[in-house]
C-alpha cells in the first residue's frame, strides 16, 4: 500500500535549519525605492540593472499594444499565437546579437529545458559548470545524456572531460555571468576546447545581456566570439530588460530544430503581444544605455573598493552582482534583517540555491541607484561589520 502523505515534517526541517523561505509583499513598482510589507526600503537585490521595469516608454509601449492587440494571445506560437508583435521582436533581438535567428520562449526556465532536451539525448553527454543555474541543471538530468559537471570557470576539467567522450554529441553549457555569483565564464578558453572536441557551447547570459558587451550584448560579443564558436546563446527578458520572456539566438537551423522539437516551445501560450511589444521598447533602450553601464560599472567598483576595505569578503565579480560571502546561514540571515531594520534589501541567499557553507548576502546593482543610495548601505555595512564572525 502506498505511503500517506505527511507534509509537515519537511516543513519543520528546512525552519528548523534556518532555510524556510518566504515572500515579501510588494506594493510598488519594480525600481529602487519601494514599499515593501508596508515598509519603505531601498532595494539591493533586484535584476532590473537598468531601471527599464518601470521605464515610461516601455509601460507607453505595453499599453499602447494592449490596446491594439488585446491581451491573451490566445494559442501557442505554432497553432496560432504567433503574433507580429513576436515576430518582429525575434528580428530584432536576431540583429541585436548578431546572429541568423532567435526564438522567443516564455521563461528562461523553458527556454533552457526546451533547448537541451531538443538537442541532446540518451548516448549523449552534456558538460556543465558546477554553478550553473538550476534551470541548466534540470535541463541536463532531464535530457536523458550522460550528465557531468565541471569545476567552476575550470577549463582545464572541462578538457578533461571533454577528451573522455567516446560517442554521441557533446554540448558543453555555462552560464555567461554566474546568477549567484556574478563572475564570468572564460568563454575564449571554454570556445576553443569545445571546438576541438567537437562539442557545441550553449552560454545562458541573462545576466550579461544589457550589461556587460558592447551596447550591451552580452558577454558572447564581450569576448568578440562568432556563432559557430558559441552556437547557442540564451537571453532572459526578466533581467535587464525589464519585461518578462526569454529568447535562445543562434543558426537558423537551430532555431528551426527547437521550433520543431522544443516540447516546451511548442506546448505553451505564447507571450501576449504586448509583452513582446514593451520589450522591443526596452531593447531600443537597452542598446543606447551606454552611460547607464558605466554608472553601474563605477558603483560596483566604489562597492568593492570599500567593503574590502572594512573587512568583508567578496565573490570575485566585476559585474553588477556583488555577493558579500558570509558562511553560515544564520549569519547571511541576521545580516540581512539588520540591513532591512536600517532600510535596505538585501536577501540572503542560501543552499540549496548556492553549495553548503556559502551563505552570502547577494548585493545587486542598478543603474537608478544613486551615489548616496551606496553611501548609506556603505555606512549600514560598516556599522554591521562586527556583527557577524566572517573568519
Ligand atoms: C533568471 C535566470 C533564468 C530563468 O529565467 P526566467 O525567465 O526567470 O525563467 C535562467 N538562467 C539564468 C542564468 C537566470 O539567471
């Protein structure tokens, strides 16, 4: 006989470990300042690295296609959701990155599901960073291919890995800029040894995209590389673009081969017009936000400068991402709860998301913040050093 279910043990465990997440209530837009749980903070914890969530000519253009193309699209892209709006946001976002082609999925999560599982299978094997995104993870144990990840930014373990593969395709995967972390893949190295294996890279850069690159396309162009060395880029819409959606960018044939076999493209609703339509605002803003970057650059690096100066340990990170690593779980909370008392946000980030024992206090960057805004969480951070045993 089966087994009844009993639910709460599980629950007691992770409270009991000091893991027990919980949600936040939200009551203003996505930006810097906001009412969050009814109190006023200044947010160091969102994606939005470039203020476009609530940006007036992206919310202009999301109504203006409200209006006009409703807002359901009503059907997947292949029976018959595939709006205009779709269209010409995926030619646009193909130009954007350089490449023959893109293919809107409605999240990250589905468009690197989808990819990996169109393109691999059992007899295949799929290489990946330790610290890839969950996302890439679960796509690799799915697809059914030998499953093995490398060292973090190792490349010299990913050769080794890569010269094991007797059969089969061999797709290597990293994330462009590391989501919990912030550094980036050495995608140079990682390019070349893939190319003399045989195997194809797939780079998930939903972090680099509209932040690091020139223009802001990301780190694959940051590196000046081509698409027949990084075959497969994925891009999310949720980040610095401040919409919502993900794109993958390659060959027309690969976009053509997830078209037909990328179960979670074919088997969704599309995205609504609108979506689409707010993003191709954003895109345009996106692209011309060079000064934005170089604020974000020159906050970050004022950031780092003076948190290791009081003492804290940073993740080596040139992006906006700026985890302050703390160890223990109970210390990345009681750091966080101090900052929230002082008016900031900053979550603490904890396993399972990051590995046992590097708890940290994930710090991101917007370009809306100001100079005072980093100021004052300087001045909390100090106040805070002696709080917790770092050593
Ligand atoms: C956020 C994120 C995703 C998931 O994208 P969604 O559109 O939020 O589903 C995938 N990969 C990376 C690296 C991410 O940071």
């Amino acid at each position: 006989m089966a087994q009844p279910f009993e639910l709460n043990s599980a629950l007691s465990e992770r409270r009991k470990l000091n893991r027990f997440r919980e949600r936040r209530l939200l009551e203003s837009p996505q930006q810097v300042e906001q009412i969050i749980d009814g109190q006023s903070l200044i947010s160091f914890c969102s994606n939005d690295y470039l203020g476009l969530a609530n940006h007036p000519d992206v919310k202009e253009a999301f109504i203006e296609s409200a209006k006009k193309d409703g807002v359901g699209s009503g059907a997947s892209h292949l029976v018959n959701g595939h709006h205009e709006q779709h269209h010409l946001l995926e030619q646009e976002i193909a130009e954007f990155v350089g490449v023959e082609r893109a293919l809107l999925f409605s999240t990250g999560y589905m468009a690197n599901i989808g990819t990996i599982n169109a393109l691999i299978g059992k007899g295949d094997t799929v290489l990946e960073d330790k610290l890839n995104h969950a996302s890439l993870l679960d796509a690799g144990l799915t697809s059914g291919a030998r499953f093995k990840r490398y060292q973090h930014l190792d490349t010299t373990h990913l050769l080794k890995q890569l010269t094991a593969v007797e059969t089969g395709k061999c797709l290597v995967v990293t994330d462009g800029i590391f989501s919990m972390d912030g550094d980036q893949a050495p995608l140079d190295e990682i390019s070349q040894v893939a190319k003399q294996n045989n195997a194809w890279v797939m780079v998930d850069d939903a972090h680099g995209f509209g932040t690091c690159g020139p223009k802001g396309r990301g780190s694959v162009a940051q590196f000046g590389l081509a698409s027949d060395e990084i075959q497969i880029q994925v891009g999310t819409l949720g980040k610095a673009f401040g919409t919502f959606g993900a794109f993958v960018a390659g060959s027309h044939e690969l976009c053509e081969t997830l078209t037909q076999f990328a179960r979670s493209y074919i088997y969704t609703t599309a995205l609504p017009p609108a979506v689409a339509a707010a993003t191709r605002a954003s895109l345009k803003l996106l692209k011309e936000a060079e000064e934005q970057r170089a604020h974000l650059n020159g906050l970050t690096q004022v950031f780092k400068q003076e948190t290791l100066a009081m003492g804290y340990e940073l993740w080596p990170s040139e992006s906006p991402i700026q985890p302050i690593l703390v160890g223990k779980d109970a210390d990345a909370i009681h750091l966080s709860n101090q900052l929230q008392e002082r008016g900031f946000l900053v979550t603490a980030i904890r396993p399972p998301t990051v590995p046992e024992g590097s708890a940290r206090l994930r710090v991101t960057f917007s370009a809306q913040h100001t100079k005072e805004h980093l100021e004052k969480l300087l001045a909390a951070l100090y106040e805070l050093r002696a709080e917790v045993d770092l050593d």
